[in-house]
C-alpha cells in the first residue's frame, strides 16, 4: 500500500485527507530545509499538497504572501519530493467569462489568489514529472470549517437576512466527497488536470436557498442580491471574483472517478447535525 501524505494538513481538505489516512507534512512550504526534512521523515510515495493562502480577499491586500506560499512553496515541495504530487487549484484560474471551464480551457485569471494558484500549476507543470496531478476544484463546504455553508447558516439561525448574489455562480464541493475523488484518482494513476468538482453549477443565491430549505429556514429569509459582481462588489470584498465560473466534470466521469451532488452534501451535513443534537 503506498504511503499518502499531504501539505497544509490543518486546513478544509487537508485535515479531512488526514482523517482518512495521510500522513501529515507540518512543515512552512517556504522554508525548503524544514520542508525536505518533513518530506524526508515521512517518506511518502504521493504528496497531495493542500497548503496555500485560500483567503481571495487577504491574498489582494498581500500579494507577495500569496506568491510566497501559492506559486514559489509549490515550486519548493516540487525541488524537496520527488514523486508524484497531486497540487489542489481552483477556477479562480479562469476569468469568469463562459464557465463551467473543462480541463483544457485557457486560464486568465482576474485577481491575485488566481494568478498566484495558476503559478502553483505552472511549477507543477515544470516539473516534467509524467505522475503529477493538477485537481481544480471550488467553493469547497463541510462542516468541521468556516466556509460559505456554514456562515450562511450561522446567520439563518440568528434570524438574519442573507443576500447573496444571483451572477456569482460556481460549482459548490463537498470536500469529504473531493476527499474520496482525489483518493481514487491517486489510486487509478490519473495524471495531467483533471475538475474534481460538484456535479451542480449553482450561483450563491441558489445554493443559499438549498442550505434555508433543508435546515427549514423560511427562503424569504435569503434575498437575491442583483448588482453586477464583482464590479460593485462591497468595500469588505476588495477581490474581483470571476463571475460565471464553476468546472465541468465530464472528464472526472470518463475517467470512472466519484462525482458528488452539493445538494446530498447538504444533506449529509444536516443528517450528521441532527445525529449530534439526539
């Protein structure tokens, strides 16, 4: 059985890759000698590297961080391991112009944290490394994180309003179902890119109306938000985001991998909620 391990081991996807079996890497990516090191002590045969600075708007105000951690710790991991490594991007690669984007569309990023994760993919890429794997994914919710799902929640709850925008579309990951297609992919030997995403391009309205829905909040608590996004996006959001986005899964699908639906993601978070409360 080959030896898993992964980066960025306390994030969303990493610490759920930790809890099915990898082997985590603590180690600062930027720091090549600590970094070897890790690499070194855990000897894995597969590095998923799951580190990065995913925060879109901190990435704006911090732009070298961003290339720091994002495109040269990507470039470092690749110097430190020489095996196959499976790098986590995103469809903040793309413009936001004609998504849902398939693997081969071109990339044209509009903001910092894309630029900064497509130069993660390009020190992939310059590897020449047959094995490696670049898995786009976006918009990832669970219930162990702060993330869309679980702060349109909190606010529901407290009885609040939500508005969200109705031409800010993605496609919306359950990452313990991502867990399962990185896994399985690393198993079938998939290499190149391939959209391991949820099945459903939803915008954030839509997905908002699912989460008040299956939690039983009232859908006039969640209000379409119409403006143009993100050209008069608010001031706390100084990030663009790419508008139509998302990713196709056809290829995913060819290749036999699992493909989940948000919405049975949503209802496994609730389903998991409700075993807790009993």
């Amino acid at each position: 059985m080959r030896t898993i391990a992964v980066t960025g081991p306390r994030g969303r996807l990493g610490s759920e890759l930790v809890r099915r079996g990898c082997l985590p890497i603590e180690a600062d990516v930027t720091g090549f000698r600590a970094l070897a090191h890790a690499i070194a002590a855990a000897a894995p045969d597969v590095i998923i590297h799951c580190a990065a600075c995913t925060d879109v708007d901190a990435c704006e105000r911090h732009v070298a961080l961003a290339a720091q951690v994002n495109a040269e710790g990507t470039q470092l991991l690749g110097l430190a391991f020489r095996g196959p490594i499976v790098y986590i991007s995103t469809d903040y690669v793309f413009d936001g112009q004609a998504g849902p984007y398939a693997e081969d569309a071109t990339p044209n990023p509009i903001g910092v944290y894309g630029w900064s994760k497509l130069g993660g993919e390009i020190a992939v890429r310059n590897r020449h490394e047959a094995r490696d794997l670049v898995v786009r994914t976006t918009i990832l919710f669970d219930r162990h994180s702060s993330n869309f799902v679980t702060r349109v929640l909190a606010r529901l709850r407290a009885g609040e309003t939500v508005q969200l925008p109705v031409d800010l579309v993605g496609s919306p990951t359950y990452v313990p179902y991502l867990a399962i297609g990185i896994m399985a992919a690393i198993e079938r030997g998939v290499a190149g890119v391939v959209n391991l995403a949820g099945s459903r391009v939803m915008s954030r309205y839509e997905l908002g109306l699912a989460i008040a829905e299956r939690w039983g909040f009232d859908r006039a608590l969640v209000q379409p938000l119409g403006e143009a996004y993100p050209q008069k996006r608010p001031p706390a959001l100084p990030a663009p985001r790419p508008p139509l986005a998302g990713l196709t899964v056809d290829k995913a699908l060819l290749l036999g991998l699992p493909i989940g639906d948000p919405l049975d993601g949503l209802e496994e978070m609730h389903a998991l909620e409700t075993m807790e409360t009993r």
